[in-house]
C-alpha cells in the first residue's frame, strides 16, 4: 500500500494552525449550525404568539397548523439548543431539517433562491448542514459522547 502524501498547501506557514484546529472543526461547524438558529426561535417565542403564528402556516395550506407552529418553536429553540451541545444530535439534525425542508418548499421557494429576496438559501443552507450533522452524529466534542450514547 503506497503511503499517503501530505497535501501541498497554498499557504505552507499556516500548516501548524491547520493541523491545531482541524479537530476542532466539525464540533464548531455543528455548534454554530444550532446557535444561529437559536435566536430565531428566542426571538419568536418573546415577540410572536403562537395564535399569530399558526395562521401563516394554515394560509398555505398545511393540516394542524397550531402543532406544527409550537414544532417549529420547539425545534428553532431547544433542539438548534441541542444541535450546539451536540445532545441528541441526529434526533435534533432530523428536526431541525425536515423544518428547513419544509421552509424551502412550502414557505420560500417561490421566491427563488436568494435570500435578500426571501429566497430558500439560507434555509437550504441550514437543512444541507443538518443532513451532513444527521450522518455524521454528535462527533467527539458533543454531550452524546460524553454520556456514551447516539441518537
């Protein structure tokens, strides 16, 4: 078997810093997938009723619209709070993007794909990242491997 080459790096210097932080890496990208989520649902829980959000939802169209608007406080609240800790991680990941899903297709996608248009693509960011964390798990720096399960 041939031995693995080191890649060659445009920026050689910073091969230290590279291999310092590349551990780290995944454990950030999961914890900031939930953290950024988690002022929306913050801030929709403190501003907006569940009687004033649960008609958006029944406007296009969707069955049980009072659940589903108390499903998505739950999932932009604690399980983006759980993704960051990477506590019930693929659970959260499933939740949080089948939420994104649902966001891309029924609420956004007919205004195309920028987002300063009220397009889908920061939310089919946030669901491509939860399909990769769903995979993947909690990873090594997660509250799932702490207490030694995966969910």
């Amino acid at each position: 078997m041939a031995a693995r080459e080191e890649p060659k790096l445009v920026f050689p210097a910073l091969a230290g810093l590279y291999r310092r932080f590349s551990p780290y890496s995944y454990a950030f990208m999961r914890f900031v997938t939930g953290a950024i989520l988690v002022p929306h649902g913050i801030q929709k829980i403190l501003n907006t009723p569940i009687a004033k959000f649960a008609p958006n939802i029944a406007a296009k169209g969707l069955p049980f619209a009072e659940a589903l608007a108390y499903l998505t406080y739950f999932a932009e609240s604690v399980a983006a709070t759980c993704l960051a800790i990477g506590l019930f991680t693929r659970v959260a990941a499933a939740m949080v993007g089948i939420e994104m899903l649902v966001i891309v297709v029924v609420f956004q996608w007919q205004f195309g794909y920028f987002w300063t248009a009220r397009g889908y693509e920061y939310a089919l960011l946030w669901l491509l990242l939860c399909i990769a964390i769903f995979f993947k798990g909690g990873g090594r720096y997660s509250i799932d491997r702490i207490i030694g399960k995966e969910f």
